[in-house]
C-alpha cells in the first residue's frame, strides 16, 4: 500500500476529530501534501484517544464514551459506554479486537464482530494511563498509577508479570517485531527485551516524553517529549544517531508511515527514486503551533531531516493515528461446539447405560412344518399346574357320556353329589401318568 492511499487521523482538545488524506505535490517532488477528508464534532469533552481497527475509527474522551465510525462508508456507526472513567488509551489488533483502558481501573476487551465486552481485567489500583498489545496478540502490557506494569496473558485473561517501575508511565509501546517494548516515564525511556524482561537501554531525556515509534523492524526509534526537538536512538548502537526540531515549543503526536518501494516500470518514469527518498516517514503534530508536519529521516549520522509536508488545523491536537485500506478485513466467527445435550452430560456424570441383554429369534417356515431357532438359550419357566391339567385332558380325550352319567349319580353317604365329584376326579387324576413338560420350541405338526 503507497503512502498515498494513508490518511491521517486526529483528535482535538476541542471534541474534533480531523482526516487528512496524503497526496503527492504536482510541483516539488518527493514533496506531499495534505487535503482535508472529513470533520466532525465527536464528543463533548476532550477527545483523549483514537485507534483504528479493520475499518473502524474509534475515539475515547472525557465524557466517558467510545465513539465508532465507520471509515469505509464515511458514517457513525455507534458508540460504547461500558467505562465509569475517562477513557485514557486504547489499542486494536488485526482486523476484529479492540483494547480500551480508562481511569475507572479496568482494561476491557471488545469484540467488533457484536461490539461486545468479552473480557473485563480488573488488577491495577489507579487510573490506567498506557496501553499496547503484543504484535502475537497474545500479551498486552498496562500501566496505571499504582506505579505498577502489568503483563496481561489475553489467552487466559489472567495477569502473567508484574514490574514495579519508579514512576507513573506516560506510554508503552511495542516494537513492531515483538522483541522489545519501551516504558516512558518522568525524563526517561526504559528500552526493555521481552526474553529477558530487563531493562537493555535507559534514554534520559531534559523533560518529560509524549510519544515514541519504532522506524523499520524496530532497531530504531523516535523520541518526541515536551521540548520542540525530536531525538533517533539507534538500540544497535545504545545511542543517539540525531535529532531534529520538529516545532516550535513541543511535539505532543508521533506516529510513521510506510512507503512502498517503486516498481521497475515507474522507475523508467520517475526519477526521484534515487537517496533523497530513502529512510522513514515520521509525521509529528503539537497543540502549540496546530500544525502537522511530515519528515523525511534517515537513519545515518551524517544527512540532514528534511520536511516535505505539513498543514494548519487550527485546534489543538492531542492524540494521532493513521489508517489506510489495507486494514479493511472481514471478520469471521468462530466455530463454536455445540451444546452438549442432557443425556451426553448424564452420561459423563454416571457413565454410559448398561446394555440390556436381548435375544434373537429367527423362524424357518416351510410347508408343512414350523422351525424356530434360538440364538441364545433362555431359562424355561415353570408351567402353571393348570397348563398341566389342560395338556392332560387333552392326551386322555373327550369324556363319554357313560362317564358322565355316573358322575352324576349322588352317592348315598352325601346327597348333594359334591364328594363324589371329588372322588371321580382324584381317580382321574391317579388312574392317568403325568406326561414329561414339553418344550415349547420343539417341532410339532400341524
């Protein structure tokens, strides 16, 4: 992406936020321009952050709401208000997470798929005054009041270093590779190394620092504090290669931007790819003079920094970012699991059912017989007396009426014929052998 797709964005003291697209200059080469994009009055307070994330613009103020807009489509998209506090700082990460801090002690993690808070990290005991996120996106660093810097674990959302420093930090930032991480506090920069987690280079400073940026992969950074001057530090070298002034009374923004290398075919036609246009790009603004200015700096000793844009806002500036089209991402959700059902959890409580023995039958039918086939033999049953007695009569036969008649004759010790009754049957009952129990499955014919 070419520098001139990036636009510059600030905030203003008084409750603007600003635009500035970047173009080249028709009549000097190597020489930009700055042309107004949009104007806003955001907040009613201060406006004391900004960040962009994918492409949204959000701004923190006093009056303790997040402001969204929407950069592609050039509208307000909505605003945020989980914080009790001034919104002090905010950071985003790739294309769908967004970090914001306030003084009310809290650091809160915002979805930008629903603009939800995930997370809410609750650790340090004052006023929450820096922010920046590892490049991984797996740690972020916050320091506060307390005088305290906490390295946050955001996989687990957990608090995983604490660093007592000497003083209340006035920023933290990242280098770009992930290595180190530079902590500003009263007239001093502590360069720390992120392996070690000690302090590898201390720059000590006439007053006090409000801002700093990495130049390339991040052997080099800018220094911007309350003086007009602003100093390049080589952490190679542990020194000081130069440094410039910027404005007039001091610098309060600093922030780089990247400029993409010409292609062989616009070599053929430009002819200002030559040393003049190597190095960084470093944009500075101040609430003093009200004026952006873009640098052309070089990282040896010897060439001099030269300006090659700037322009008049006006108001007095107090935070600055830079978005370009590149950033533009969609954001996709992740696939959650489904819900386990109440009998995978019963299963896990109790264990899985006990399976209930079954038996198979198969039959067989042919013509004039009934096979049946039993895998699994069962237990036989015990048979009612009266399945007996039933299977009896039927082997003995039907009654005659001979048999008949003489049980109905009474006899003459009992006239109501009830105890011959008896006698006949029990005589039945004797005079006929139990037949063996038959198996139910055995074959019979029909």
């Amino acid at each position: 992406m070419s520098i001139t797709d990036t636009e510059i964005l600030i905030g203003t003291y008084e409750a603007f936020l600003l635009g500035f697209k970047v173009n080249k200059n028709p009549k000097i080469k190597g020489h930009y321009e700055l042309t107004p994009s949009f104007t806003t009055r955001a907040h009613v307070g201060a406006v004391r952050c900004v960040s962009t994330v994918n492409r949204f613009l959000i701004s923190g103020s006093s009056d303790e709401l997040c402001k969204i807009y929407d950069l592609k489509k050039r509208n307000e998209n909505g605003l945020l208000d989980h914080h009790q506090g001034t919104i002090t700082c905010m950071a985003g990460h790739g294309k769908r997470y967004l970090l914001t801090a306030s003084e009310d002690k809290t650091v809160s993690v915002v979805n930008l798929l629903n603009w939800q808070v995930e997370k809410t990290l609750h650790m340090h005991q004052g006023g929450i005054t820096a922010l920046a996120i590892h490049p991984s996106g797996k740690l972020a660093f916050s320091a506060g009041k307390d005088r305290k810097l906490i390295t946050w674990n955001l996989v687990k959302a957990v608090p995983a270093y604490f660093t007592n420093l000497k003083g209340i930090a006035d920023l933290v930032v990242v280098s770009p590779d992930g290595r180190r991480y530079c902590v500003g506090l009263h007239r001093r920069i502590d360069v720390y190394n992120l392996e070690t987690a000690g302090i590898e280079y201390t720059i000590d400073l006439k007053c006090r620092p409000n801002g700093l940026v990495f130049l390339g992969e991040g052997d080099i950074i800018a220094v911007a504090c309350e003086s007009s001057k602003v100093q390049i530090h080589s952490l190679i070298e542990k020194a000081m290669i130069k440094e410039f002034e910027a404005h007039t009374t001091r610098v309060r923004c600093i922030t780089s931007l990247s400029e993409t290398v010409p292609c062989k075919e616009e070599e053929e036609t430009e002819s200002n790819s030559s040393d003049s246009e190597s190095g960084f790009i470093v944009v500075t603004a101040s609430n003093s003079d009200n004026t952006i200015k873009l640098w052309r700096v070089h990282t040896d000793a010897t060439s001099e920094v030269e300006c090659i844009g700037s322009f008049d806002t006006t108001c007095r500036i107090t935070c600055m970012t830079t978005w370009n089209p590149s950033m533009i991402g969609k954001i996709k959700a992740k696939k959650r699991k489904p819900d386990p059902k109440l009998e995978d959890v019963k299963d896990l409580i109790h264990g899985p059912p006990e399976k209930k023995k079954t038996s198979r039958i198969s039959f067989a039918v042919e013509e004039d017989d009934v096979k049946v086939d039993v895998t699994k033999e069962k237990k036989p049953k015990k048979e009612e007396p009266k399945i007996i007695i039933e299977q009896e009569f039927h082997e003995r036969g039907a009654i005659t009426d001979e048999e008949i008649s003489d049980t109905e004759q009474p006899d003459d010790e009992n006239k109501n014929g009830h105890d011959s009754d008896v006698e006949e049957i029990t005589k039945i009952t004797s005079s006929t052998k139990k037949p063996k129990k038959k198996n139910v499955f055995a074959e019979q014919e029909l």
